[in-house]
C-alpha cells in the first residue's frame, strides 16, 4: 500500500449533509481517493440508512457499503451552537455535498448564493431528485420512483410485466455524475482559484442513460419493447433455452452473426437471409429468428452450446446468481476482496474499480454514529461539552 499523501484527493475536506444512496455513493468515492469526509449525522438514529436492517452484525449493508472511509459527527443544526459549529466546519471545507430536500440548506442559511462571497473557494454539490427549480421541485424522490419517472420501469421486465431494476440505479448515477462533477470543480479550481455550484437531477442523470430508446422514439416512434432477459435494441441478444439448461450470448456485430449461424446453428445459409442479414431486420423478425435460435440450440446441451459459442467467437457469461458473484474466479483471480472495520466487526469490502496503479483505495472503517464529534470539534477548537454531545 503507498503512503496516503501519495492518494490523489489527501488534504480535500468534504462536509457532507447527506443520508440514504445517492450523495453518501459520492462521498464515499471521494473518500476512497483520500478526502477527509465529514459525515454530519442527526442524533437521533442519524443516516437513515443506518436501520435499513442489520444484516452485518448489526450494520445495514447499505450503510456499509456507503460508509466506510468517513468521519461522523452528530450535531442538531436546529441548536444555535451546533449550527455555529457546523459553520466552522463549512468554513474550512473545499466541498460542501448534501441531498436534502431543495430549499433545505438555504432554510439553515448555507445556500449556494447565501455563501459564495464568503466561501469563494468552495464547491457546493446538491443532489435532489428532480433539481432546484421546476414543477417537480418538491416532489419526493426515492429510487424507484425515479426509475419510473424516467422510464426505465417502461423498458424493464418481460412483456407482460413491468420491473425495477434490481440495485439503486437512479441513486447510483446520481452519486457518480455528483464525483465526476467535483473533481472537475476540483481541476477547475487550480485553474480559476474559483468554487462552483453543482446540481444533481437524478432524474436527469437516468434519463441520460435512456438516451438510446428516446432517440429511437424521436427518430423512428418506435418504443423498444420489453424483453425480459434479452435486448430489445440488438438481436440475438441474452439468455436461450438449451436441452438441459440456458446459455446468454451477445451479436453484436455481422462478423459475429456469420460466425454464430455456421459456427453455433450449423446454418451458415442463415446469415445471408434477407429478413435476417442486418440487425434491423433481425429485429423485426425477432420472434421467428428467437424460435429458430432456440430450436437448433434445444438439440445441444448447455455445456454444448458454451464451447460451440466460444469456438466460434462468440461473446457469453453466466447467468450468476448472489452467492456465486460473491464467490467470482475473476474477482477473487485480481484480489478484488478486502477488508474493513465497522461498529459490528470485520465485514468485506469490494476494492473500487478506479485502479489508479500508483494511488490504491484508502479502504477506511465504517464509522459508528457520532464516533468522531469529539476529535472534529477539537480541531475546531470546540469543546465538546458545549455541544451537549
């Protein structure tokens, strides 16, 4: 492990008012690339996501995975002192992140333009789910919600159902576009020696990802339909039915669909076809070419069709389930596990996949909540007394 000085953010201070998935999934980014992350916490339970369940000796896994490499400290921002103390606080920070509900921050006085003259470094990051201004403005915005605002429920599932994705993925674009965003405020900074201001709209960053199926709205009026655990854009394209068991394989390209008619279906004839030559057309004729695919693999065993398809070049993986992505060859091949501390003991830890050669992780404890007041307060030159903590 290198020193920490050598981590590409040591010596950033990020004050972060901040529960739940999308901003702490930020923070934690910045925290495992060295910033000191100030997790500022209610007393009363603090991140909400601290009770989500307990499933870690007590620790909420999402807690967990959201968590480790900050600092907390409780504080009552209604409390005349602790709001003093978190001002302090602010005022020795490079970036302020928070997901409150709009209008939050400024009702506490740390608004964006309540505190730029003073603050002129500063980046101020907020991330809500719909933005500062607009007719949804105050809308609650919870994952899943937004899933379904930006359509992406639309898309998922099979065609005769509607479905989630099954991870936070609105809070997870929300919290990468929020890192990618402060670190070029950060690189911007060096330059300008100026702070900025930065709003996250989850439901603009998920829509950014839906880009595809609204071009082929605007372009065609064509709404790709859902189909389940096979694409609806590129055809063949996911999981097939074998003799014994399915395979899930990928064409991506007229190379690949050649291969996979003479190589897999023992049709090279096929490739040729014009209902079938293009992916347009393989599209469009989706249903017939998906019975025949299935016809010609259901004389195959799925060990069968793995090795034809890896013969023949063709793009597959398994259809893994939790226990065996925990237990990958690959990820336990690069040593991707490791371990960290949190109040309920040792738990394992996922290495980040930033990879930068010369500045690993810091891969820092899950703190307990409040676990930090004291130490923070005194570098504010506050006893902790005075905040009733």
């Amino acid at each position: 492990m290198e020193p920490e000085t050598s981590l590409p953010l040591t010596g950033i201070r990020v004050v972060a008012l901040e529960q739940a998935v999308s901003a702490p999934f930020c923070s934690r980014q910045l925290a495992d690339m060295g910033a000191d992350v100030v997790k500022v916490e209610r007393s009363d339970g603090g991140d909400m996501a601290r009770a989500y369940d307990g499933v870690l000796n007590g620790v909420s896994a999402y807690f967990a995975w959201l968590n480790r490499g900050k600092r907390s400290i409780v504080l009552d921002l209604k409390q005349p002192r602790d709001l003093a103390a978190f001002a302090r606080l602010l005022a020795r920070a490079d970036v302020f992140l928070h997901n409150l509900v709009p209008g939050a921050v400024e009702r506490l006085g740390f608004g964006y333009d309540q505190i730029r003259e003073t603050h002129p470094r500063l980046i101020w990051c907020a991330i809500s789910g719909y933005g500062p201004d607009g007719p949804y403005r105050e809308k609650k915005a919870y994952d899943m919600l937004v899933q379904a605002e930006a359509g992406v429920v639309s898309l998922t599932g099979s065609p005769d159902a509607p479905a989630k994705v099954g991870i936070s993925i609105a809070d997870i674009a929300a919290g990468l576009y929020g890192y990618s965003s402060i670190l070029a405020a950060l690189l911007q900074r060096e330059r300008t020696g100026s702070g900025e201001r930065i709003d996250i709209s989850m439901l603009e960053c998920l829509t950014e990802w839906m880009m595809p199926p609204l071009y082929a709205w605007h372009g065609a009026g064509k709404i790709p339909a859902r189909e389940g655990v096979r694409h609806n854009m590129i055809v063949p394209y996911g999981v097939y039915a074998c003799s014994d068991g399915p395979v899930i394989f990928s064409v991506q390209n007229e190379r690949e669909w050649r291969r996979l008619c003479a190589g897999v279906l023992d049709m090279p004839a096929l490739a040729d076809d014009p209902g079938f030559a293009t992916n347009a057309g393989r599209l469009q004729n989706r249903v017939e070419l998906e019975r025949l695919i299935e016809e010609r693999l259901s004389r195959h065993t799925q060990a069968e069709a793995l090795a034809r398809l890896d013969q023949a070049g063709i793009p597959t993986g398994a259809v893994n389930d939790v226990p065996a992505v925990a237990a990958h060859p690959q990820l336990a091949a690069r040593r991707r596990w490791a371990e960290v501390d949190s109040p309920g003991g040792v738990i394992p830890a996922l290495l980040p996949p930033h990879n930068l050669q010369h500045a690993p992780p810091r891969m820092g404890a899950v703190p307990a909540l409040g676990e930090h007041t004291r130490e923070i307060l005194a570098e504010l030159g506050l006893a902790e007394v005075e905040h009733g903590v």
